[in-house]
C-alpha cells in the first residue's frame, strides 16, 4: 500500500480547487496515480449533515459521498480502504461519540445497529461494484467506540461492537481484509493491551493499522521498535494507516520490516493538510515528487 485518506477531496472541489500537475489540471486521484499512489482511504460517518455533525447541512463524508467517491477511485485502478467512524462527527482517541440514531439503545439493540448499518453501507458499495478492498472497523479505538458502551473500560462491550462491524463486513464478502487501527505509533505498551485484549475476545483481523505523528507518537525509533514488538508478537502485517510528517522515513521502517509483514502507509489528507502534497491553489510541489521514489523502492511494478 502506497496510499492516502483524500476524503477532503469532494469539499475541496465544491469550494473550486481546482488541481494541477506539472501546469496541467488533472482530477486529484490521477494525479496522485502518476505518482505511484496505489490505495485510497475513506472514512465514513453515519449522518454527517445533521446539526452538530462533521458535514452539518452538506452531508460529506456520508454514504452517498462514499459512494460517489468509490467509483472514482476504482475508476482510477486504485485499491480502496474503507474507515467507518460509526459517529456523526469525528472519532478518535479524544472523541468517540455514538450517532444520535443510536441515543437510548440497549447494548443488544445497539450491537444490532453497528451491524445493520455497516452491512447496509457495505450491499450498497458491493451493488455498484465498487466493494473496498479493505475495512477498518472503527478509527483509532484504542480509548475504544461508540461511547460510552464501547470504552476502552468496558473492554467487553467493545469487542462485541468490533465483532458485530467486522461480521456484516464479512457477509457482505468474506474475503475482505480487516484492518484494526490503534492511534499508538510509538507506544507499546498500550498497542499489546488492545490487541491482546480484542484477541482474547475472539475479534478477528488481518492487519494492524497503527497512526504515527511525532507529536504524539514518539520518535521514529520508538515507531520501528513497536512494529518490531507487533510483528514478534503476532505474526500480523502491519500498515501505519495515518501520518504525514516524515515521509520517507516511515515509508522506509514499514516496507523494510522483517519477513515482509510491513505492508505500507496510508498519508492523512496530503491534499490540503499539514504537509500537504498540493499548495493551497492545487498546484503539486515538491512533496509529491517524494512519492516516485518510494514507489519504485517499495511498489511491486
């Protein structure tokens, strides 16, 4: 995987960004093919147009924006990793918050909402032929999901969530690979409580999907040494599934892990963020050209 979360991408284009490459105006995703870009993530929120939600009257980021985008990326070659947030706002280690739909369930109940709405998503993609390749179940679970039932305290409840999300992925197509993503670059030892615990709960996946920024994941060193730590431990392959800073760097530590468990990057929106591979007109810089290089080191041609 040589790839990137571009879910801005339709909000950028409804503000008229307009992108280029080499002075000649491209849609985003072929751009970033030229390049050697390979994957695209997408995350997903259940009603983000609501008021309070990620998108509040637009909607993007929702299932028909998903949807949407979908055909674009497989349009364009590209392999697709889907990310459900099961919120109407942004989920990660700070905010985890279950979508108003879900207020005043019980756990059953609940269980049976993540299920509904991860399959329903997932026939809608597989009916226009555009199935990911890849899903996580959750973003950055490690304080867990869909609070407060799904906390990282009540460790249970959330493995049952994880289960309930993975099994309607799987009945759509059995043959889609999990991913299970940590915010935990650098930190070990919270990385083997969560996967330890999901194992012992009996959750299943295929990839362990790590997010490294420096600011809050340490250094490089401590990075190489957990995916090291991982990969003894559990025999899985590894994806840091969210950075920016430091390119090459982490593309080099990943691809180069032993027997080959590092499966690569996925960059966190380089179309206008941090150290964004496109100025703010939509002009490719420098940045991007870092992506040839490390596509023919690491990319099987």
């Amino acid at each position: 995987m040589m790839g990137a979360d571009i879910s801005f991408l339709p909000e950028l284009e409804n503000r008229a960004v307009k992108f280029s490459d080499n002075g000649i105006e491209k849609d985003a995703i072929q751009i970033m093919r030229d390049h050697g870009f390979n994957y695209v993530r997408l995350r997903i929120f259940n009603d983000p147009a609501k008021d309070g939600g990620y998108s509040a009257g637009k909607g993007f980021c929702d299932l028909k924006h998903t949807k949407e985008m979908a055909k674009r990326v497989k349009a364009a070659g590209m392999k697709f990793l889907l990310d459900f947030h099961y919120s109407d706002y942004w989920a990660d280690p700070g905010h985890q918050y279950k979508p108003d739909a879900w207020k005043g369930l019980n756990f059953e109940q609940l269980k049976k909402a993540l299920y509904d709405y991860t399959y329903l998503v997932m026939n809608e993609l597989k009916q226009q032929d555009t199935l990911p390749d890849m899903v996580q179940v959750g973003n950055e679970i490690n304080h867990g999901m869909v609070w407060p039932e799904g906390s990282i305290s009540s460790i249970d409840s959330l493995a049952q969530l994880e289960n309930a999300g993975i099994a309607a992925v799987k009945a759509v197509d059995p043959t889609i690979v999990i991913l299970l993503h940590v915010a935990l670059g650098g930190q070990n030892d919270e990385t083997v409580f969560c996967m330890d615990n999901m194992l012992k709960r009996n959750v299943h996946f295929d990839v362990i999907g790590l997010s490294y920024y420096p600011k809050w994941h340490g250094t490089l060193d401590d990075l190489r040494d957990n995916m090291n730590d991982l990969i003894r431990r559990y025999d899985k392959d590894i994806i840091v599934v969210e950075y920016s800073a430091k390119k090459e760097e982490v593309n080099k530590l990943v691809f180069e892990l032993a027997g080959e468990k590092g499966k690569g990057a996925c960059i966190w929106e380089p179309l206008s963020t941090w150290e964004a591979i496109f100025n703010k007109d939509g002009k490719s810089n420098a940045y991007i050209k870092l992506y040839d290089e490390i596509s023919k080191q690491y990319l099987v041609q």
